[in-house]
C-alpha cells in the first residue's frame, strides 16, 4: 500500500473517530456498564483502540512492538482525556508516515514482536493498526445501542469523501 492510500486510510479513521466523538458528550456513558457486551464498557472498547497505537507505533517507527498498556481505573473517564491521547497517539505516526519514502513504506523489515522476529513492511503495519481501529468502531456504534444511545455516527467511507 502505498503513501498517499495509507494516508486517505488515515484520515478516513480519523473521520469516523470524530463522528464516534459527536454521538454524545456525557460522560458517564463511557463508564456504564454494557450488559450482555464482550466490552464491559464503552471506555474499554474505545481505550483499547487508543492503546493499540501505543503497541503497535514502536514496531512501525523503531521497529520493536511494545505490549498492550493495560487501561488503569483512572484512565480515559472523560470523552476529552479518551479523544486527547487518540490524538496524541496518531500524530507521532502520521508524521512518520508523511516523511517515509515508498521504499521505506514497503520494505519488509525484522520487526521483534514479542520477543519474536518477524518480516513486515511498515506500510503492512500501519495498515494492520488502522484497520483494527475501523473493526472496533463496528463495535462502538454496537455499544451505543446497547447503552441505549442513538448513534447517528455516519461511518461510511462515502461520508468520509463528503458524498452523503
């Protein structure tokens, strides 16, 4: 995959991360309990997302995977602390993105995953780290509903290229 798709990738991302962050602004949402859910709460769902980006940003930019931080009680209690380290979390990737070179992108790389060595390219990476974020906002929008939220979040790639 090459620069410019990973970057339209990552703005895509982007765009439906916002449009999660739009559906409600209450804070207790994200710490209720989701009954019946493989998430405990919506917190946890949205978290882990954040959190992928703090494993998987080494294994692209240094090329050694960190392990998944655990998400602590006070972690993420407000929609802003959980959006301020999605951010944070991203902009360190996508500088790196904007810098590589295509060689750089696709080269396959030894990459220590948890101890073991494997051969990715960056651009392979990134685009595992992005889709993972995109299959979890299926379950973000899940865990509205089940929460009792009416999510109106436009996801779709076509929202994303502004063809409503």
């Amino acid at each position: 995959m090459n620069r410019a798709d990973l970057l339209d990738l990552f703005d895509y991302t982007e765009f439906a991360w916002q449009q999660l962050m739009a559906v409600t602004d209450d804070n207790e949402v994200l710490l209720r309990p989701a009954e019946n859910s493989g998430w405990p709460t919506l917190r946890d769902c949205l978290g882990h997302i954040v959190r992928a980006y703090s494993r998987w940003a080494p294994a692209i930019i240094e090329r050694k995977t960190g392990f998944m931080p655990e998400i602590a009680d006070s972690d993420f209690r407000t929609w802003a602390a959980l959006n301020e380290e999605h951010a944070s979390a991203r902009h360190r990737l996508r500088q790196s993105i904007q810098t590589w070179n295509e060689d750089e992108l696709t080269k396959l790389n030894d990459v220590e995953v948890y101890g073991e060595t494997m051969r990715y390219s960056r651009s392979e990476l990134i685009l595992h780290v992005l889709l993972h974020e995109r299959g979890h906002h299926g379950d973000a929008t899940t865990l509205f509903w089940q929460l009792g939220i009416e999510a109106d979040a436009a996801l779709e790639y076509r929202f994303h290229l502004g063809r409503g």
